[in-house]
C-alpha cells in the first residue's frame, strides 16, 4: 500500500494539470530522507522513554511534511509555472530534469551509502493469521493509506479548495474568470501531493530500514504504474491499482512458467472471444456521430467492413487506416482491432514461450520491475482507462 500513497501524489496533480510529475518519486525519496535524518541528529534510541520516542517519530513526520511541501510548492513555482502555456512536452521534459536533479542533489548530500534509520523508530511486532505472517507496521500503512483515500475523496469533493482544483481541471481559463486563483490553486494540489510523498518515504525506510538515493525512482514508477492501474486522476483508483500491482508482485514470486501458461491460455481464449465476436457487435461511442464516409455506404456494407477488420486482424485493419482510408467508424474499428490482436498474438506467443520453451523457469524476486511492467502494458493495452476509469470532468 505504499505505492497507494505515492500514486495518490501522482493523481492529485494529473487531475489537475494533466501532467505526469515524473519528480514524484525522489520527493518520496527526499521525505524520507528528511525525516531520517532529524531521528538520527535527535539521537533517538532504546534508552528514551516511549513517550518520547512517539513524540520524536511524530517530529520526523511533521519537519519532512513542511519541508516536502515547500519542496513541492518550489518545483512547480520555478519548473512548471513558467510552462503552464507551453505544449505538454516541455512541462514533461521539465519533470524528468526536476528528477535527475533531486536524485543527483541527494546523492551528493547523502553519498551513495544506505541511510538507516533508528531501530527505536520502527513498530515491531507482528502476528499470524491464516498462517501468514502479518506485520503490525504493514497494518498501519493500510489503515493509513485507506484514511488518506477517505479524506481526499471528500476534501476534493466538498471543499472550497477541492472545488476550485476541479473547476481548474475541466477550464483553466472559465475557472480564472469565476475569480478562482488557479496558480494557487495548483500549488496547493503540488503542497499535498508532496506532504503525502513524504510520509510514504518515512514509512517505507521504517517497512525495509534503509534507503538510498535511487529508492524513490523505482518506488515512482511502480506508483505510476499503480494510478495508471486504477485510472489516472481517480483517487480510489490509486489504492485500487497499487493494491492490484502490490498483490501481482508477491504471488507471481515463485511461480514457474509452466503454470502461469495455463492463466496466459484463459487470458487468450478470452481475447480471442472479444476479438471475433464482442468488439465486432460493440458500438462505439461516437459512432451516434455519422462522418462523411459513413453516409455513402450502407449499413451493411458498414458492418462487413468492420468485421473484416476484427477477423482478418493486422493485415484488415492496416488496410482500412493506410490505403483506403476511411473516413467512418470503420477507421476507429480497425484501430481497436489493431489493438485486440496485437495483445493476442503476444499472448499466443507468451503461450508458447513459457508451456514449451521454458516451462521449468521459476520467477524469482528479482522478477518484481519486470512484473510491473508487464502489468502496466496489458492495463494499456486492454483498458487504457484503467479499472476503475480515468476522472471523469464534472460539473463543480
């Protein structure tokens, strides 16, 4: 669930200015540097009082909060600002040089070394049920992320602030002329997304003890891979999709190729039933809108011409967008088509890959990045969208 609380950071600023912060991920990593590091100057040990300890750890918390926050608040005032009216590239390019900073800022203050933060800090401890061990540190970054989740959705939803973050996603502009300050507004959104950053980067060194300079860089991408998971811009979304990711990656651990063939073969029978018999049948939303090519054909005609595209696959549909053209749905059939075979020939491929060739391969943890991003190109591939969708504009 951490990732839920890193993804959350990701949503709060896609939802706003359409923008994938890629910086994200080493304002975690800074977090939990901050707050590392005023443990370790307090010189928290066994020997303080629990009282006291409670009261440091809580210190922690607070004195990375404040400075992720101006961190955050920092980033988007000299990086993003300045770029609001440009095309969407150089805010991106932007975000990637924000990151290669930090990470490189970190590096010289910290060196390459592990941070390791006080035994004393940490919640240990923990329990069985069901016969798997259950951390009480584990529980508490649930329970804490779920909150989080609670009070986002209500706080966007029902405050002042949190309608003025939503008039400004679906208009900058109508949204300036109703008097809503949107450089304010978008600030706010960087100040939260980076306060909830920086209490996931104290929380994962407690999780694993340690962190390094390049920690949040893995940990950002999952978390993309998380929100992108559950629908960019959804907030639930973000806890659903890391919930998703985080259970993918510790029950793939172990398996062998050999009975992960067997999930491919359902997989593709399942693509291959969408591809010649549901998506074919399925109308499009904006097929109610009949372009010009459509009117000069019939209806029949139409509907040979989009089950050609489905059954005959790359060869069809690379016929219909690239020689002849269409200017009707049938063009946007054969781009759906393209997909949906595309991602059956994969899996067919995968198929024979790991029941023939390699059925005795067993995944080892090292398989983790690997495993998020396969995860992340069937999510693109088959729902762009995500689980539960991406945030829809609404009337505020």
């Amino acid at each position: 669930m951490i990732y839920a609380l890193v993804a959350l950071g990701y949503t709060m600023v896609y939802g706003v200015l359409e923008l994938i912060n890629f910086a994200h991920g080493e304002i975690f990593t800074m977090g939990g540097y901050l707050g590392t590091t005023f443990l370790i100057w307090v010189g928290l040990n066994d020997g303080f009082p629990l009282s006291l300890k409670i009261l440091y750890v809580i210190l922690a918390f607070i004195v990375s909060i404040i400075l992720t926050s101006f961190l955050g608040w920092l980033i988007d005032f000299l990086a993003y600002r300045p770029l609001r009216k440009m095309t969407r590239i150089a805010p991106l390019l932007s975000a990637i040089g924000v990151s290669i900073f930090l990470q490189n800022f970190m590096l010289l203050v910290w060196g390459t070394a592990p941070v390791k933060i006080p035994e004393s800090a940490v919640i240990t401890g923990s329990f069985v049920f069901y016969g798997i061990n259950v951390r009480y540190l584990a529980l508490l970054i649930i329970g804490f992320s779920l909150i989080i989740m609670g009070l986002l959705t209500y706080f966007v939803a029902n405050t002042n602030l949190g309608k003025a973050m939503r008039a400004t996603s679906q208009d900058m502009e109508a949204a300036e002329m109703m008097g809503i300050n949107t450089n304010r507004t978008i600030a706010a959104t960087f100040i939260i997304g980076s306060a909830l950053a920086a209490i996931a980067g104290i929380l994962i060194t407690m999780f694993f003890g340690t962190l390094k300079f390049d920690t949040g860089f893995l940990f950002g991408i999952k978390a993309f891979t998380a929100a992108v998971l559950g629908g960019i811009g959804n907030i639930p979304g973000a806890v659903v999709g890391a919930l998703i990711l985080g259970l993918v990656e510790n029950y793939g651990i172990g398996l062998t190729f050999g009975s992960i063939s067997y999930m491919l073969v359902l997989v593709f029978l399942i693509g291959v039933f969408l591809q010649y018999y549901v998506l074919p049948r399925r109308p499009l939303a904006i097929e109610g809108k009949v372009t010009r090519g459509a009117e000069k054909k019939s209806f029949k005609e139409i509907d040979n011409r989009i089950l050609k595209a489905y059954w005959g696959g790359w060869l069809a549909s690379i016929y219909y967008l690239f020689i002849v053209r269409e200017e009707s749905q049938i063009r946007l059939h054969a781009i759906r088509a393209i997909r949906i075979s595309s991602a059956n020939n994969i899996l067919f491929l995968m198929i024979i890959l790991t029941f023939f060739v390699w059925p005795e391969y067993q995944i080892s943890s090292q398989w983790k990045e690997v495993i998020a991003f396969i995860v992340l190109m069937v999510v693109l591939i088959f729902r762009p969208s995500g689980v539960l969708g991406e945030r829809l504009p609404e009337k505020v």
